[in-house]
C-alpha cells in the first residue's frame, strides 16, 4: 500500500463513505461512513503514485484509462464526496510545487499573444456532431439552460434561457444583432423569429457553422441570420445595436478582456446594448482545473466577477444589470450526464471506451463545481448609453409574456438529429477567421 496515498485519501475524505481498493488488495474505509457507499479500486501500484504527484490531473487521467475503477456506486458519487469535503482539504492534500506549476502555466499562457483561439475551439467543438446529439435538447443548446418553473424538462428549460436573454437584449424589429460565439445556430434563429431583428452569428468551428447555415437555409431564415467563421477580434468596419454572447466568454483568457470589451464597445451602437451571459466563480481561481484544461476546454478560464468588471470599467461601458443563477447549470449538466450515460452504447461505438469515460468525468466533474464550489452563471447586461434601459426590471417579465404568445405560434423546431448536415468532406474555407 503507498503510504502516502493512504495519507492524502485520510486527509481528502473526512466525512461521506468511500471504500478503496489498494492496488495490494488491501481495503480502507475513509470518511465517517455516512450517506451514500461508494467504492474505487486502484488497479496498479503506479496509478496510486501518480495520483500523488497531481491528483488534480493524473486522477481524470487514470479513470479514463481504466486504472481507477468504480466497483460500487459512479464517478459523479465520488467526485461528490471528495468535494463534499470542502475546497480546503484539497488544496491541503495536493502537491504545492505541481500545484503552483499548473498556476503559472496557465497564467503564462493566457497572456501570450499567439492567437490559440481557433485550436481551442477545434479542441472540442469540432467533435462528431453526433456527440452532442447525445446529450442535447433539441435545439443542441450547448449553455446552461434556465429551469423557470424548476421542474420543467431540459428542452422546456432551454427555451426560457433564450426567452429570458431575448427580454433582456429589448429587442425590436430591423435592429442588427451580432452573436458572439453562435454554436449551432439556435439562439441567432429564436432572436429573428421572436423579434424580427437581424443577426449575425460568428465562430470559430467549422462543424458549428455548417450545421448552423443548414439549420437557417432550412428554416428559411438565410435573409435575416447569416453565419461566418470569424474571430472577434478580427471584426471591423460594422456596428450592432446588440450583442449578445452565451457560454463563448470563458474561452476569451484573463489575459484578454480589456482587449474584449473594447472590442464589444467598438462594435456597439452608441445606444446598444449586450448581453453576456458565462460561467463565474466567487473567487479569484488563479488557474482552471489540469484535467479540464488539459481534454475539454484548453485555454478555458472561469473568472470571479472581480476579474471581469474593472475591464468593462476601464471602457466606460455601463453595466445595467447582473443577474446571478447559481444551480440552473448543476441541474442542466445533471440532465446532459443522465442522458449521455444512458446512450453509452452509442457514445462507446462513436468512439471507444476511453472517450466515454473521458466526457463522463467531465460532466460529473462540472456538476460537482457548481454543486459544491459554488460555481454559478452570471448576465451582465451592459451599455454605452445611461437611457438604454429601463431603470427598473418590470420589462424582462413583460417581455417574457409576449415572447411565450410568440413561441405558441412558432412552427415548431425540426431537431438537429433528424437529418443530415453538409457532408464531413464539405469544408468551409476559413477565410474570414482570425
């Protein structure tokens, strides 16, 4: 048994009911054996030493290799007791020089000039489309969702996060609407039907932008929303009277939001007004966790509200509201992973088993940052202009009323998974990307 792994489980697991296997056959009970049994085994000698070295890394790594293996309950219940335990014992148990090692390497990294953006992106947005027809609801809405009445259904919840932004941006007929990271196309698509605006979508996935011009060339909507594969920071010589951009800020780098808002700022009307919508966290993270960055999101950054508001001050934007939702995205990723692990036959035959339990850990690890280290979504709603909106929030819910009429007529959505995009060997010239 390694000694030092049995320390750094005592000092992890103070409470719950964790049972694990050493890699002797040795079997060690940690916490106070309470709430829910659960039990791991550590197939080899070397996974309980890596797990030592970087257990914020090597931990995800050895689960997606087989080498940690779930023998009673799953890996979201793990996950849980760990960070049931509190953020401080962690941060007790994890080694302080590989720890600091994973700090200054981000840090670094987000603040160097070479533009990464475009392969961070392909990194996961440019998966298999049939991924995510996994998980998603039908309108393949890849951000928290916003479960208003809380017991409706994922797809239920992701028409009232795109009703609720859509109140926000106070919409009206014949404004220009520039969407700043447009996934699929479904957001750009509900603003131009809703409110008859004008929208222009941009991204920097190629897999993202041929589904989404497929979506509006069917839906008939190719004269009011147009797609291109852009990078923000690249767009010149136009202005929007609103911007909005959900779940794209966290891959914008800490190093970079000066440079964001001043071009949000540029690209708005001196009487717009934005809407952003991301991922925050209540203190200053330092960097993100290891294994995230390292297989989901490279180059991702979840900020505290701390870190974000001194560069919209710095522009001189006005932020007109904030609104924090703090477990509309643990219950959205607890649907995404209950949908996902009952299609792993599927997910195994799109990939192998490695992946499966690649993504598994990733939507359990999610669930359990909002959960337990109090992960939460923000919506700063911002504005160059002091009258742009209304000095008290009556208007969301009466916009909201009006838009609900709206969606009893829409015709309704054909789902992404029911037919077939633009062949894989169709590829989209980058000519306008950054």
């Amino acid at each position: 048994m390694n000694a030092a792994f049995l320390t750094l489980l005592r000092r992890l697991v103070r409470s719950g009911n964790l049972t694990v296997i050493f890699s002797s056959g040795e079997q060690v009970v940690f916490g106070d054996q309470t709430g829910k049994p659960v039990s791991i085994r550590i197939v080899d000698a070397e996974a309980e030493a890596a797990i030592v070295r970087d257990p914020g890394l090597r931990f995800g790594e050895l689960y997606m290799d087989g080498r940690v293996v779930i023998e009673k309950g799953d890996i979201f219940d793990v996950l849980s007791i760990v960070k049931a335990n509190g953020i401080e014992n962690a941060a007790n148990a994890t080694n302080t020089i590989t720890a600091l090692w994973h700090v200054v390497r981000q840090q670094l990294l987000s603040r160097m000039p070479v533009n990464r953006n475009r392969h961070n992106v392909v990194h996961h947005y440019d998966l298999d489309r049939k991924l995510f027809n996994l998980f998603l609801d039908e309108d393949w809405q890849y951000s928290c969702a916003y479960f208003q009445p809380r017991g409706i259904s994922l797809d239920a919840a992701q028409l009232a996060k795109k009703r609720h932004i859509a109140a926000k941006l106070l919409l009206e007929p014949g404004q220009k609407v520039l969407e700043v990271g447009s996934g699929w196309g479904g957001m750009a698509m509900y603003l131009a039907e809703s409110s008859g605006v004008e929208v222009t979508g941009i991204t920097l996935s190629e897999e993202q932008l041929k589904v989404s011009r497929d979506r509006v060339a069917r839906r008939g909507l190719s004269d009011r929303v147009r797609f291109e594969l852009q990078d923000y920071r690249t767009l010149q010589g136009r202005q929007f009277d609103r911007i909005v951009s959900v779940g794209m800020f966290e891959h914008v780098g800490i190093g970079n939001y000066g440079n964001f808002f001043s071009k949000m700022k540029e690209l708005l009307r001196p009487d717009g007004v934005m809407l952003l919508h991301s991922i925050g966290q209540v203190s200053k993270p330092w960097a993100t966790n290891p294994w995230i960055e390292k297989y989901i999101f490279p180059g991702g950054y979840i900020p505290a509200l701390s870190e974000v508001l001194p560069s919209v001050e710095r522009t001189q934007l006005l932020v007109k509201d904030v609104e924090i939702l703090p477990m509309h995205y643990a219950w959205t990723l607890r649907a995404w992973r209950e949908r996902f692990v009952a299609r792993r036959e599927e997910a195994v035959r799109l990939y192998d088993e490695r992946f499966f339990r690649m993504w598994e850990f990733y939507l359990a690890a999610s669930e359990t940052a909002f959960l337990y280290d109090k992960h939460f979504i923000f919506q700063l709603q911002l504005s160059p202009s002091l009258a742009a909106v209304p000095a008290s929030r009556g208007y969301i819910e009466q916009r909201e009323r009006r838009l609900i009429e709206f969606e009893k007529r829409r015709p309704p959505l054909e789902p992404v998974n029911n037919w077939d995009v633009v062949p894989e060997d169709e590829r989209i010239e980058p000519a306008m990307a950054g």
